[in-house]
C-alpha cells in the first residue's frame, strides 16, 4: 500500500469516528428528560402553613344545626286573626311575673325573649314563663350592639345565650355576619313589626294608643318586661288585650 493511500484511509477513519459522536451528541440533546422517580409517601400540607388557612374565630360548629323555621308561619296560616307578643330584657323578678299574671287573665300567650346573663341572676323565672304555655327566645348575654363588637364577642353572646331557636338581636342591629352567625347557631332571626317604645315609659295612654293604631293581622308587638320600671307596661296589656280579643284576635306565642 502506497503512503498516500494508507494516509487516506486514516483520514476517512478518523471523519467517521467524528460523523458518528456528533450524531450520538445530537440525539442525546433530543430526548426528553427522564421524569424524576415518584415517591411513595408524600407530607400533608398542615392549615397552619399559609395565614389564610387558619380558621375563624367565628366560624360555625363542626356539625352546625339546622336552620330554624319561621317561627310564625304555621301559627298565622289563613285567615287567622293574630298577633304575637314579644318581651324584651327579662327575666326580672319582679315584671316577669306580673307579665304572667296579666297574659294568664286574658287567657293570652307571648314569647319572652330573655338575656343569659338575666337568666343567671334569677333561676327559676325561666321555668315559670315555659310553664304557663309560653315561648323563650335568646336576646344575647348582656345586650351588646352586635354590629358593633368583635367576631369573637359576638359568636359568644349569639352561640352561648339562652337556648331557643329564635334570636332577637339587641337594639334590632343586625347585619350579614349577624344573621350568618344567628343561622350557624341553628336559630333564626325575629324582630318586630309594632313598637310602642315602652321601653321610654310614654306613659300607659300611649302605649295603649301605639298598639291599637299600629297593630294588624299576624304583627309582632315589641314589649319589655326587664330594663326597668315597666308598670306602664303591664297596665297598658291589661287595656289592650281585651280590645283586641273583641276584635276577634288570638295571641299565640311563637315557635321558639
């Protein structure tokens, strides 16, 4: 073999071995990527690792209660003539009572919606207003504006007041997270229709004329039976009651 042969077969070696590890780079670079292993065991996300997964201070139960129904609705069906009466503050030892004895006499009903902290004070009323065939509803604790104090303050004057499936907010406040809270508590809101302002002691005429001017088929009559002197209060249910039952209406107490 001549020099300049053996020289050309060494180049066309040496090209072919250079063709063929630029061909391998290539198709290495064209592959895609092999997935990382998957692991068998994986750690949960704890709720406490972003600030908004950490949960409300008023949040509803783990197993909230059911909603409560109106408590007026099956009491006011056709043309039934009602009225329902409502007693704010209480119980007191001393109108508490003297509410009962007037209802009792003219063989009307009402639904008392009383303070815990009231409740408290004076164990026993509550058995009393329940024995003469009336209803309790939950007016908080102590009587705060709920619009206007902290969600923790409010869950528990909502949540821990007295037992009952209606709620009457203090001053009549109230706002969605009051009524979202008052649901989750398995209770439903109940404000009025007719108030005669008792609670300013107008004197008895005037409160007497507020309720027969004002009040209509299937209303709810604001009262008081705690917060103070509430004399005018019971004299002026001793004049309405009777007019308004020779009116030909009844006086249920709602389904709380």
């Amino acid at each position: 073999m001549s020099r300049k042969f053996a020289a050309f077969v060494a180049t066309g070696v040496a090209l072919t071995v250079v063709v063929g590890s630029l061909l391998v780079l290539a198709l290495g670079h064209s592959r895609p990527p092999k997935p990382a292993a998957a692991t068998t065991q994986t750690s949960p996300i704890s709720p406490s690792a972003t600030p908004t997964e950490t949960p409300s201070v008023n949040a509803p139960p783990s197993t909230p209660h059911r909603p409560a129904p109106n408590p007026t609705a099956a009491l006011a069906t056709g043309n039934k003539r009602v009225l329902f009466l409502s007693f704010d503050d209480g119980p007191d030892p001393l109108w508490t009572p003297k509410v009962l004895q007037t209802l009792a006499k003219h063989g009307a009903h009402a639904t008392f919606f009383e303070l815990g902290g009231m409740q408290a004070s004076h164990p026993g009323l509550r058995e009393q207003v329940l024995a003469a065939g009336n209803t309790i509803g939950s007016h908080s604790i102590t009587h705060p504006q709920l619009t206007a104090i902290s969600p923790a303050r409010r869950h528990h004057e909502i949540f821990d007041g007295p037992r009952s499936t209606c709620f009457r907010p203090p001053y009549g406040a109230s706002n969605p997270k009051v009524r979202a809270d008052i649901k989750a508590a398995g209770m439903v809101q109940v404000l009025w229709d007719v108030d005669p302002r008792d609670w300013a002691r107008p004197g008895t005429q005037a409160i007497v004329h507020n309720i027969l001017t004002h009040a209509h088929n299937h209303n709810i009559i604001l009262l008081h039976d705690g917060g103070g002197d509430r004399s005018e209060t019971v004299a002026a249910l001793d004049r309405v009651l009777p007019v308004l039952k020779a009116q030909g209406y009844s006086f249920p107490a709602m389904d709380c």
